[in-house]
C-alpha cells in the first residue's frame, strides 16, 4: 500500500510583483506530494474571506485534500509579500497574526496524524501559541516525523526550535539554516560536521541539508551521501526546497536508495527553480529527460 502522509503548517498567498500565487512551505511540500501522485492530508487554517476562498478553490480544483483544513472567522487568509531582487536568495515580510497562527487541535486531525505513515511539519507555524500547542499535541501521536528547518526571520524561537529537533525522526535544513542552529551550540561551520553533530545530538534517523546549486548531502546510519546541483536558468527558488523535500521523501518512502532519492530530488528542486512560483506541476517524464540529458552531458 502507498504510505499515507499528513503535512502541518501555513497556507498563504506569496504576493509577488508579477501578482499573487498559493504559497507556504509545507503547503508547497504538500502539492509536490500530490502532483508525485501520492494523497497527502493537510492541516491548516484559512480566513473567512475571499483569499480563503480562492485558496480553498485552487485546492479543490486540483482535487487535494482539503477535510482538514479549518476555516476561521477572526482572522485573515495568510499572506506574505515577496522580495525577488536577489532571484536566488528570496526573502519574505509574513504578516501576522493571521488564520494559520491559530490552527485548532481536534479529534479528527489526531485520529489522521495516529493513522498516518508520516507527519510533516516545520518552524514558522509555531510562532504562536495556538498553532505551536496544536503541533506540540499531535507529535504525541505521530509515527515518521519529518522536520522541514524552515527559519524566517524574526519567526525564531531556540527553545521551540530545539524541542522540535528533538521530536523529529528526519530533519531537512539548507546549509544556512544549518549554520543558524549549530552556531546556538557552538559548533564549527563545516557541514559534515554539523550534520554529524545535529544527527548524534538529537537521535535521528537521517539529516538532509540542501546546498542550493550545489545540491545537497544526506547523513544516515550508513554514512554520508551527497549528490551535485544541475544547472538552470534560474527565474526565482521559491518552492524548489519543498519541491526537493517531497521527491526525497515520496522516493525513500517507497523504498528508493537514498543516492537515487537524492538524484531525483535535486533534479525536481533545480527544475522547479526554472519555472516561476512554488507549485509547478513537474511531470515524471520531464524528470526523466531533464536526468538523462544531464548524463549525457557529463559524458
């Protein structure tokens, strides 16, 4: 049977200078995992408003599930205005407090987070109180935990940080958000060395760093893994760390080597980043052409 997967977290709209599209990482982790062909479930919570409703109809149009998503009459459909100056290393204003700071705890969705393969979750939803203690309460029950490091500041807390570090099974983190953690603890910046130290530190299973073009490096039980960025015309990286996250784990999940996994996550991040916006539908067979020409070229 496919593994089922839960993803936690902000649902927004990315206000870009070209206009508006859905954003907000584990959302973006959570239609890569779909457009992969898996179903995964998400929890969040948008406004009672016009950009929840268009948010609530981009998902549905795409036939993702949407039975977990709260609807709130408080407080507005998230937003975040997007600087694109440095294409590479965009940054973001995230208005708050909006909808998904204050995602509720139910029986439903912990009935979902206990019955799922895997629970995905991440740091900025837990920069208010209600949302943290809802994702504090399902980690109880969750099986897989994957920790998606996704550091926005200010939205940085150590101590929550540190306690979801401490629940994770698996954490992905790029190279600077690996820096920011390790520096609290003192530890040199070398990645491998970082890597090795977060591993043993908190016990987990695998760590994952993205290295942008560079491409990224795994550390499991059996050692280190690393796999070379790909070249592309760049339009803008937004998304392409959600993009990678989901390819690596629908592949690892289903059993994929972890070089193959990384193979084809970075071949996904790289693509994504030449396309605009978070969400591009990137078929298999797009893939599939974009690694073989890439052999062929390194021939």
């Amino acid at each position: 049977m496919t593994p089922t997967i839960t993803v936690f977290g902000e649902m927004l709209w990315d206000m870009l200078p070209s206009g508006k599209q859905p954003g907000g990482a584990p959302m973006n982790v959570a239609i890569h995992l779909k457009n992969f062909g898996l179903n995964p479930a998400f929890i969040s919570r948008v406004g009672d408003d016009d950009l929840g409703v268009e948010l609530m109809d981009y998902l549905n149009n795409q036939h993702f599930n949407t039975d977990f998503i709260q609807t709130g009459i408080t407080h507005l459909t998230g937003i975040v205005k997007v600087n694109l100056t440095d294409k590479t290393e965009v940054t973001y204003k995230i208005v708050q407090p909006v909808a998904w700071d204050y995602i509720m705890t139910t029986p439903e969705n912990k009935q979902l987070v206990k019955d799922s393969d895997v629970f995905v979750y991440g740091t900025l939803s837990v920069r208010s109180q209600q949302s943290r203690n809802t994702l504090f309460e399902l980690l109880k029950d969750a099986n897989l935990k994957v920790f998606d490091v996704n550091i926005r500041p200010p939205h940085l807390d150590r101590a929550t940080t540190e306690y979801l570090l401490e629940q994770a099974d698996i954490v992905k983190v790029n190279e600077h958000e690996l820096n920011t953690v390790c520096t609290w603890f003192g530890i040199q910046p070398d990645v491998e060395t970082q890597m090795k130290f977060l591993y043993e530190r908190f016990n987990l299973k695998l760590v994952c760093v993205t290295l942008g073009a560079d491409g990224a490096v795994v550390l499991s039980g059996d050692g280190f893994h690393s796999q070379g960025g790909y070249v592309v015309e760049v339009q803008d990286t937004i998304g392409s760390g959600d993009s990678f996250l989901a390819m690596f784990l629908k592949e690892y999940i289903s059993g994929s080597s972890i070089p193959s996994a990384l193979e084809k996550a970075c071949a996904v991040g790289a693509l994504v980043a030449s396309y605009s916006g978070a969400t591009p539908v990137i078929a298999e067979k797009e893939i599939a052409g974009f690694l073989i020409n890439n052999q062929i070229n390194h021939v």
